[in-house]
C-alpha cells in the first residue's frame, strides 16, 4: 500500500474515484452529443488542451499580477499608530473570490450575457438585453462587498489588543 501511495501520490480510493469521474464526464458526453464519440474525445481533448495551454497560464500569470500589487508596501506609519497587521496574502483573496465567483457565473450564463441566443425573447417572453447589465452589477457588487470586508479586517486588526 505504501509502495502504491509513493508512486501514485495518494490512496487506491483516490485513482478509483478519479477515474469513475472520468468515465462518468465520458458517458454524459457521449450521451449529450448523441453517439458522436470521436466528437466527445475531439471536444475533452480540446478542452484540455485549451486549459493547460492557454487558460492556466493566463490566470496564473493574473494571480502573480494581484498578488504583486497586493503585497505590502514599506512601513509607513504615523507615530503613536500601531502599524496594520492582516495576514500576509490576505489581500490578493479579497480579489480572488469574487473574480472566480464572476468568472464562474459568466461561465455558466455567457451565451444569455454574450447575446448569442438569437430566438431566447420569442420562446421564453423574457428580455434578453438585462443578463450583461445585471452580470456587471452582480460582479460589482461582489467587489464591494469584498473590498468592505477587507476594510472590516484592517480596521479590526488596527484596534489595540
């Protein structure tokens, strides 16, 4: 078992369940592209590529940019002021979680965000022109709410203990 974890890097359940994944996202494309099975291994092919290619670099390349610009600058206080104590890379999460959250609603809604659903008024009666608007809104609004939240934590770690 252990000679097993060593080559593998974690537990026989993990592989197992790793590849139920695998054939589970295998079976739902095929089964969604009807059949179209070189089209199914084409596509999960693609995607990876695309991923690891060109999308990891992207945002990690993003990442190390945010984390730059969060990093704390020198020192510079006012006498009688205890300096600001938050932990070190705090900062950049309160940039990370609502980028991923809007990442990730943009991801799910793009072709309504996007308009590139031409007949989405005439089949379901509702306007299509508000999903940018109210994605912009919403993506603002997580923003917000972070940067108000990593002002709660500054001013509560500038109190004196």
């Amino acid at each position: 078992m252990s000679t097993f974890r060593g080559r593998y890097g974690a537990s026989p359940l993990h592989l197992l369940l790793v590849l139920a994944s695998f054939a589970l996202a295998l079976y739902a494309g095929v089964r969604l592209l009807r059949g179209d099975t070189l089209g199914v291994l084409i596509w999960f092919v693609g995607a990876a590529l695309i991923h690891d290619l060109v999308l990891l670099p992207a945002y990690s390349l993003t990442d190390r940019l945010a984390q730059r610009l969060c990093r704390p600058g020198p020192a510079r206080h006012r006498p009688k002021e205890a300096p600001l104590r938050i932990p070190q890379g705090a900062a950049v999460n309160h940039l990370r979680v609502p980028a991923l959250l809007s990442g990730l609603l943009l991801l799910v809604w793009w072709p309504l965000i996007l308009r590139r659903v031409p007949d989405y008024t005439t089949i379901t009666g509702l306007p299509a022109e508000v999903f940018l608007g109210r994605w912009l809104l919403i993506t603002a609004a997580l923003f917000a709410v972070s940067a108000l939240w990593l002002l709660v934590r500054v001013r509560r770690a500038a109190r004196p203990q």
